[in-house]
C-alpha cells in the first residue's frame, strides 16, 4: 500500500543466535600463554645473552655452584688441619722429652689442655645458616685451637733454648772433673781416724795421692778469691768460686800458680801438689761445696775424668 508505512514483526523465534560461551577465560587464557611465552623467550635470550637485563639467575646459580666448592674445600682443609694438629702433637711429646733433658718440667696435659682449649669462636659471618655455618665455625675452631698449640710449643721451645743456654754456661762452672792424677778412696769422705792425731773426726773432702809436684788443675770454670798459705792444717790452698753456689778448695799444696781475682777455666793448671799442713804424706786434699755444704768430691767427678783426659775428650769433640 502506498502511503502507508511498513511494520514488519520480528519474534523471538526469528532470531537464530549462537552465543560465544567462554570469552572471558578464553581471552584471558591467551593473554597468560602469551604472557608466558613471551617470558620465556626472555629468559632465553637472557641467559645466552650474558644476563644482559640484569635478572641475576645465572649469577645465583654460579654462586650454588661457589658455595658448593667452598663447602668441600673447608671440608678438606679441616681434615689438613687435623693432620697437622696430630703432627703437633708429635711434636709436643718429643719437646716434653727435650724439656726434661734440659731439667725442665714437663707440659703435662691438664696445662696443655688449658693454655690449647677453651670456647669455640664465634663464626665472623653471622649471616651464614644450617651446613656452611656449621661447616666454618669447625674450620675456625681448628685453626683457633691449631694457633694456640703452636704458640705454646714456641713458648715451650724458646724457654727449652734458655735453658739449654742457661745449662751451657752452668755446666762449664760445675766442678766435675778430677783435678789431679792419682788414687783415692771413694769412701775418703765422712767420718774417719785422722791419720796424724789419731782421732775420728769429719773429713770433709777427698785424698787424691800423687808425689809432690803433681800438676793440679781447676775442676771447674770460676774466679779465684783465695791463693797461698793458710794458718789452719790445710797448708798452701787455692779457693775457686765457680758460681752458682758451687766453691771448690785444693789443699796440701806445694806451689800456687794463680791470683785471688784471676778468672781460670775447667782444665787450667793452677797449682802444684805438696806435703804442706798437717799431713802424714803428699796428697792433695780437694773439697766440693755447695751453698755453703761441703759435699763428697767423687760424686761430682764425671766418669774419674781427669784434667788430662778432659783436654783430649774436649779437643776431639771441638773438631
């Protein structure tokens, strides 16, 4: 019809729609797989690319790698460690030996035990945790223990060489030699029946007989204080102080030939043997004293060397 409009009428039936189920998940699921792929491509390109965006997981897994180094390294090292702390120890008993043969005491173990021991140190880096922490702090402990052992032994080996240097110099004023070539009693010494006034009385050295004239040497390095003749029984003498407490006296003399003073060394010739005093033939009477005590001679006389066979056993061992 002209004229007149056109209605037409559209009814629900009409309409054919399929609807789009899932768009949102579906729109979203593409966008994480995108998202995804595209990370990774990143980290790819990052990794053969010398970590050039900074990331830090190929530092992290060379630091793993480090970490796991370091840890068997400690781990090696505390075992040398504990070698050369066995080694030490060897090495402390042999110094024990060295300390008695300079007449030391002993490091006994309970001293050892005090001066080496003690807490364990506290591990530098507070942050480490679990395994490394446990595995530095008994490196440390070692090493702390290790540094203690070893300054005791200096200790120990530098007051052994004192000694050693100290007993060097002793040992050369000790009276220990014969003075005189000749026969004596080794029970000469104590009570006996005076062989002129016939009456028991304490001798208080040795009898060396030899006939007059005999050379009489020093039993020891010292210092003259006393040389000529005396008022009492024991005629011309000769007194060395060798120190340390140590004196020795040679009496009966016939000649003396050193002066109160005069420093002498263990061999040197200082007198002649006599009949001088009261005597009932010639001998040289010898005396040892010792902060004052006379002591019996023979106990100091070193395998009944005498002066003579003292210079030879010297003048070899100096070769």
């Amino acid at each position: 019809m002209r004229g007149k409009s056109r209605f037409f009428a559209i009814s629900d039936a009409s309409l054919d729609l399929k609807p789009i189920r899932f768009v949102r998940t579906k729109v979203i699921g593409s966008g994480l797989l995108v998202t995804i792929l595209s990370l990774g491509a990143l980290l790819l390109l990052n990794h053969f690319g010398g970590d050039f965006f900074g990331l830090g997981y190929d530092r992290m897994a060379a630091l793993d790698d480090e970490n796991r180094v370091l840890k068997i390294s400690i781990r090696e090292l505390s075992e040398k460690i504990k070698a050369a702390e066995t080694t030490l120890g060897k090495l402390a008993d042999e110094g024990n030996d060295l300390r008695l043969a300079a007449d030391l005491h002993r490091i006994d173990d309970d001293t050892r035990a005090a001066s080496v021991g003690g807490s364990l140190p506290t591990v530098s880096n507070a942050f480490l945790t679990g395994e490394a922490a446990e595995v530095l702090s008994n490196a440390q402990s070692l090493i702390s223990r290790l540094t203690r052992e070893v300054r005791l032994q200096q200790s120990s080996y530098e007051e052994i060489a004192r000694r050693m240097e100290y007993n060097k110099v002793f040992f050369s004023h000790l009276p220990a030699i014969k003075p005189m070539g000749g026969v004596y009693s080794i029970n000469g010494f104590g009570m006996r029946l005076h062989p002129v006034l016939r009456v028991y009385k304490p001798h208080t050295g040795v009898d060396i007989i030899a006939d007059v004239g005999t050379s009489v040497y020093a039993a020891g390095d010292g210092t003259v204080r006393f040389a000529g003749r005396t008022q009492g029984g024991y005629g011309i003498v000769v007194d060395i102080d060798h120190g340390y407490g140590y004196a020795s006296l040679y009496a009966h003399l016939s000649q003396v030939l050193v002066r109160p003073g005069q420093s002498v060394k263990r061999g040197q010739l200082i007198a002649k043997s006599g009949r001088t005093g009261l005597v009932s033939g010639p001998h040289l009477h010898y005396e040892v004293r010792r902060s004052g005590t006379r002591m019996n001679p023979v106990d100091y006389f070193f395998d009944d060397v005498d002066a003579a066979r003292y210079r030879t056993l010297l003048a070899n061992a100096t070769r």
